[in-house]
C-alpha cells in the first residue's frame, strides 16, 4: 500500500500529500477518484480495528489523586522511550522536532513535541527546533511563528532554531559527491514513464519494476547535467537528481530511486531568495540534517518505518555520522478531523471561525479554547508512548483535561442564561458579604467575598414553572439553597413574557428563621450571583459553549463527506451572562496556577523574546456550570468567555 512520496515524478504530487501534514508523512496519495469510495469502506474497517477506538463507556474515571500524582517523566522513565535510550546509551542526547513550515500544528504533533523535547530535556540533552523549509512553494512566514509560539507555550525551548536551508550549500556538496559514488543519477524521465517503472500493479498492466535508461548514465554525465540543471538548463519536471538506492531487489518503496533534487523556479525561497532554483527532496535532505546537528536519537511517527532504511542508506554512502532513528505510534484523536485540507474547508465556509476555533483540534484552537498547556503534556504522559498508533476519543481527551482543570484552576460562580430573582423580604438596601473559596475542598486557594442582596440572578434551568416531586431546585412554592448563603430561599410568584413565553422574573422571600426555630435543610443548593452597585455586581460577560463539531466518531466516513457531519448546535452563544466578583481577582492572579509556557513574567523563547501569558490563561471553574477561559476577543468593554469542558461528559454525541 505504501507508496513512496518522492518518486521524483510525484514531486507534485508529493506536495498534495504534505499539504495533509505539517510533519512530513509517508501517506499515500489517493491515485484514483474512484477508490475514493473503497477507501472508506476500508478506513471504517481499520477504524473499527483500531484498539483504541470502540467506544468505551465514557472514559475510565481516575480518581484525581491518580491524576496530580502521576509522575510527570513517566513516559520517558520506562516503556519504549527508556528502551530507545538503552539502545543507543549516548551521553549528549539531542533531538529535534522538524515541522514543515506549511501549516499549523495540531494535538497529534503536540506529542511530537512532547517526546522530542521532552526526551532531550530528562536527559540533559538538547533538541532542535529545525525548520524543514525544503519547498519555496508551501512556506508561509505566519507558521513559522506559529509554530515558535505553540512550542514557547508548551513549555519547550529549543536549543536552537535552524532551517534545513542553513545547510544548502553542505546538501549539494554531499549530491555531487554522492553522484561520484555512483549513488545517484540524472533522470529526465517524466511522471507517466517513472510511475510505468515502477511496476504495473492493476491487471490491464501487470509487469515487475524496472530500472530507467538513465540509471547507467555515467558518473560523469550526470554530474556535469546535474550542474547544468543547478545552473538552469532545465524547466520544472524536465529533469530531478535521482538516487540509486538498491539493485532491484528490495520490496521497500523507499529504496526504489527517490528523487533528491528536483527544479522549484517560484516563488523565490523565504531565506535564500533565488540563489537557488534547485532544492533537495525530504528524503535527500532529512537524515543529512540530523547528521550534521549530531542527533542521537531521531525520533519519528512509524509511517517512516519504512524511510529507516533510505535514510541510513544515505549517511552510509556518502559516508556521514549516521544518527539513529526510531519510530513511534502517532497519536490520532476520533471524532474530529485534523486533515489541513478540511480545516481550510471548514474555515472557508465559515462553518467555523477560523483556524483556532475552540472546536477544532488544532493547538492554536486548544489554546484559544483554554486547554492548559500542562494538561496537553499530562494528557500525552497519561498515554504514554509505544510503537502502535492511538486512536482517542475526543471524550477522552477531554476527560483528561476536566480532571487536570478539577485539580489546579479556581472556582466561581457564572450565571450564562439568568433569571433575575427579587427577594421581597429583604430590604432593599440589604447587602451581605459572603465567603467563597477559590479553591475545591481540602486546597487551600484563599477566598473572595461577594455580596448578597435583594436583588440575584439564577440559572434559568434552575427554575420550573410547576413544582413537582422529582425536581429538588426552585418552583412555585419549592426552596433552595444558594452556595454559600446562610439559608434557603422559596419561590412566592413569577413573571413572563407573553410574548416569548419566557420567565423574567422571579419572587422570593429569604427563609430566615426566626429565634428558637430551625428550618429544614433545602435538599440541593444553586448557584447565583446578586446585582450591588457597591461590588459592581454583578460582571455582564458573554459565555460560548463550545461542543463537538461532528456528530459521529469517524467523520470522515460519513457519506458524502464529512461536510454532512457537522453538528448544528455545536456552538451555544450566552449573550446575558453574569459573573461574580471573583473574576476580577482570577483576571488579575492570572496564570493561576502557573504553568508550563504560561508565567506571570513570560516566558522566554528562543529568541530571548519574553512571551507573556494570553488571555486564554484565565481560567476557572464555573460552579455547576463548566471550566470557562476569557476569549481573545474579549474587550475591556465586552468580556467573552469560551467554555473549556463541561463538568460532564458531551451528552450529545453518538457514539
Ligand atoms: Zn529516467
């Protein structure tokens, strides 16, 4: 099934492929419309197989002890990453993350991160940033600043940050040597010829692989052509430096004569500028770079397993330190897509905001949607890392993250569709100060007062117009008590609307009781949140309450696309919502707690440059509501809050 991406006639094609993937990948290209269909029947069958993915009642309930307990290097302690180590036991470990610079990064590569920086960093060693900025075509300059600040944010410095087009000068050197080696070729074959020599595999044309008629050419031709081709004799696709990997004998696709340098005219390259209309291929230039920056241990996903053998093949021929690479499972989230290609759908047709829409999977969409960046690496440490592909629910993932909210951010309390309630036996002017603590039982946060008046507002879900048996909060003639508050409040009378059948109002009276007496405790307690001009009470924010995008767990199996999978209610806009006091203080202690990138001073990148925490690193639990963060839209004029997670699972998603 696997094809090799750089074929040399490909190359374009080759390009469609990484459109998929920031990382390089060795994914195949669909070659025909027609198996589009076949393709997904297969793609619900591996995904039925796929260990992970049935789905699992909810997610296993860890007990949140488990969860701040678990050591946070345990990945790198035991399990396939202490076993790489033993393997190749060196001193200095380096590593490198190598990002094309095409695209933003998403929760996949995040584990990428993880295990490259974090594998250098529990050793001591030191990990690359590299930029693999081989195609002029696909660079944008915004990734390469995306990527730099998802990193910064993820708590990962690089020792340094280079590009794989430092070292064009040293790859051409190594390609006319190679050529001298007779380990490379020029090939004018074009991409009809080159996929022919490759051998038939449908019936009508069934024959095994052969070799081109420039694969003989002398060392010497080929040298001089591949000068000429540098020097610009040739168009685009008239001619590509190929390799001469094995003698036909091999079942590899990877050793069947890559291409390693091919013509790219436009645009000019974002560090070279024109100086070069020739550019060497991944596969050319990958194992090369990881030489010269003396990686120990060049850690990949397995869909490279089979670049293995091309890349050593290359270090040996032209005679290079060789570093050592290894593969392990990627991660790959359900439910959700993470394809570049269907992103940029979605945006475009405004089916979401933009590329960091909290309900994608993007990590600029996780940090907007206020994920924690330690909850991300807790969440790629809870997993672990084995040489098999994961398949996670994005329930589970977000299962994770409630119980790393649960135990680290503070609480308080957010009404996001309120009723206003008027307690007629207070007095108008009555304003009592109470205590809520920031943080859950037995974690000592502090504490914020805030007032209690005449005048509060409820959850509208809060209320029922008829009160009934089963239902324990406040209806006609039913009491409740409020957090917090000395005592329960009843319900006398409501107001409506008439128009839209809604309730407007609420009329309630105080159970205080008077001297002697005892009233029975209330059987559940609501939040509130009361007006006072005095507190500047309460905060008018706008609460959005994100849910999963997609109905289903495969979306991409969906008939006829994933377009048909969109859920309708996946974004819920609060307008009216009201919050207490405390925000200002949790806007003000922000980053509470601090954390990976995110330090109340910044966090220094790369570049010495101090990145300071975003809005999104406000967080808190809304008390019985949700874990919400502040949006970066937010003005000072309008606050906009995005709910993180529930404090439950999504309901609404079939399984
Ligand atoms: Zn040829």
């Amino acid at each position: 099934m696997a094809e090799p991406s750089s074929n040399g006639v490909s190359l374009a094609d080759k390009a469609k492929d990484m459109i998929e993937e920031v990382l390089p990948t060795r994914s195949k290209k669909q070659e025909k419309k027609d198996k589009k269909a076949a393709e997904k029947a297969v793609k619900k069958e591996q995904y039925a197989k796929d260990e992970n993915v049935a789905p699992k009642k909810a997610s296993k309930p860890v007990s949140t002890e488990a969860a701040v307990e678990r050591d946070p290097d345990a990945m790198f302690k035991e399990g396939w990453l202490d076993e790489v180590r033993k393997e190749r036991p060196a001193k200095d470990v380096c590593t490198r993350f190598p990002p094309e610079p095409n695209g933003y990064l998403h929760i996949g590569h995040s584990k990428a991160i993880a295990v490259n920086f974090g594998f250098a960093r529990y050793h001591g060693g030191k990990c690359y940033l590299r930029f693999d900025d081989t195609n002029p075509e696909k660079e944008e300059e915004k990734f390469f600043t995306a990527i730099q600040d998802i990193i910064t944010w993820l708590g990962f410095k690089p020792y340094k940050i280079t590009y794989s087009s430092d070292n064009f000068d040293r790859l051409y050197d190594l390609a006319e040597k190679l050529i001298q080696r007779d380990g490379a070729y020029m090939c004018e074959c074009n991409d009809e010829q080159i996929k022919d020599q490759r051998g038939g595999i449908d019936e009508k044309n069934k024959h095994p692989r052969y070799a081109c008629k420039h694969r003989d050419r002398p060392v010497e031709e080929s040298l001089a052509e591949f000068r000429a081709m540098r020097d610009g004799k040739y168009k685009p696709k008239e001619a590509f430096l190929r390799m001469k990997q094995d003698d036909f004998k091999t079942g590899n696709p990877q050793m069947w004569d890559l291409a390693a340098y091919r013509i790219i005219d436009e645009p000019a390259h974002h560090r070279t500028g024109k100086r070069w209309r020739i550019y060497p291929t991944y596969d050319f230039t990958h194992c090369l770079c990881d030489s010269f920056e003396g990686i120990t241990h060049s850690l990949c996903t397995v869909e490279f397993i089979n670049s293995r053998e091309s890349y050593e093949w290359l270090c040996d021929t032209v005679e290079v330190y060789k570093p050592m690479q290894r593969e392990y499972g990627r991660l790959n989230l359900t439910g959700t897509i993470m394809s570049k290609r269907k992103i940029a759908r979605l945006v475009k047709e405004g089916k979401v905001f933009d590329w960091d829409d909290p309900r994608l999977y993007t990590l600029v969409a996780l940090r907007r949607r206020g994920v924690p960046p330690g909850a991300i690496l807790s969440f790629i440490n809870e997993l672990g890392v084995t040489t098999a592909r994961t398949n996670i629910q994005t329930i589970r993932f977000e299962s994770s993250v409630r119980k790393y909210l649960e135990m680290t951010v503070p609480r308080l309390m957010v009404i996001i569709d309120p009723i206003k309630v008027i307690i007629d036996n207070l007095p108008e002017d009555h304003e009592e100060e109470v205590e809520n603590a920031f943080g859950p039982k037995n974690v000592d946060m502090g504490s914020h007062t805030l007032p209690f008046t005449r005048t509060i507002y409820i959850e509208r879900d809060d209320f029922r117009e008829v009160a009934s048996k089963d239902f324990f909060r406040l209806a006609p003639g039913a009491s409740v008590g409020l957090l917090k508050v000395t005592h329960p409040i009843t319900c006398t009378s409501f107001q409506k609307d008439d128009a839209t059948g809604q309730v407007t109002e609420i009329h309630a009276t105080y159970d205080k009781p008077v001297e002697g007496e005892t009233f029975k405790k209330p059987k559940s307690y609501i939040h509130w949140v009361a007006e006072s001009s005095k507190h500047n009470s309460p905060i008018r924010v706008e609460a959005r309450v994100f849910n999963s995008l997609f109905k289903s767990e495969n979306p991409e199996a969906v008939e006829p696309d994933f377009m048909a999978d969109i859920r309708e209610d996946s974004l819920t806009v609060y307008p009216n919502a009201v919050a207490e006091v405390g925000l200002t203080e949790i806007q003000r202690r922000a980053p509470w707690p601090e954390q990976a990138g995110e330090t109340k001073n910044g966090t220094e990148d790369a570049h010495g440059e101090v990145k300071k925490p975003g809005p999104e690193s406000v967080r808190f639990q809304a008390m019985r509501v949700g874990y919400f963060c502040v949006d970066r839209e937010t003005t000072s004029e309008n606050i906009i809050l995005n709910r993180i997670v529930g404090l439950k699972e999504d309901a609404g998603k079939a399984a």
